[in-house]
C-alpha cells in the first residue's frame, strides 16, 4: 500500500494507539509527542480525539492509555470469528 496515499492523521493516531498499548503504565502527553516525533499541539489533538471516543483515557496521574473502545471492538472482533470458526 503507498504510503502517500494514507491519510496522515489517522496514521498518527494508529502511531499514539500502538505506542500506548505497549507502556504498562501509560504515557505522558509530551513522551508520547517526543517518541513519534509529532507536534505537543497535534499530540494533543489527536490524543483528546482519541479519548472522546473512548478509544484512550487519562488517568488520575496525567498518564495517558488504552480505552475500553479498543477492548470492546477487539471483543467483538473475537465473538464474530469465533462463531465464525463454529458455523
């Protein structure tokens, strides 16, 4: 798949996801924005995005996670193959 035809937001925001998902704490805001090299500001963004969604959250510590969204569309995902894998 060409990389110049990605929309370059959501790679960003699928970046955050992949990045958090694999901190057992969770991050801070400006770790997250210095380890994939994106601006504090469209960190921001795309992280407050993220956690409208439910698909991130914020804990009491400022430490940014994973949200119940993606467990949940993960969970679904595992439902339909395994009722797949039974039909």
């Amino acid at each position: 798949m060409p990389g110049n035809d990605l929309v370059q937001s959501l790679v960003k925001a699928a970046d955050i996801l992949q990045l958090v998902s694999r901190s057992e704490k969770g991050m801070r805001l400006q770790d997250i924005s210095e380890e994939l090299e994106i601006k504090t500001s469209t960190t921001h963004n795309l992280v407050r995005t993220l956690c409208a969604r439910n698909m991130m959250c914020k804990s009491s510590d400022g430490r940014f996670g994973v949200g119940d969204a993606i467990f949940e569309m993960a969970d679904r995902h595992r439902e339909r193959r395994l009722l797949r894998k039974a039909a």
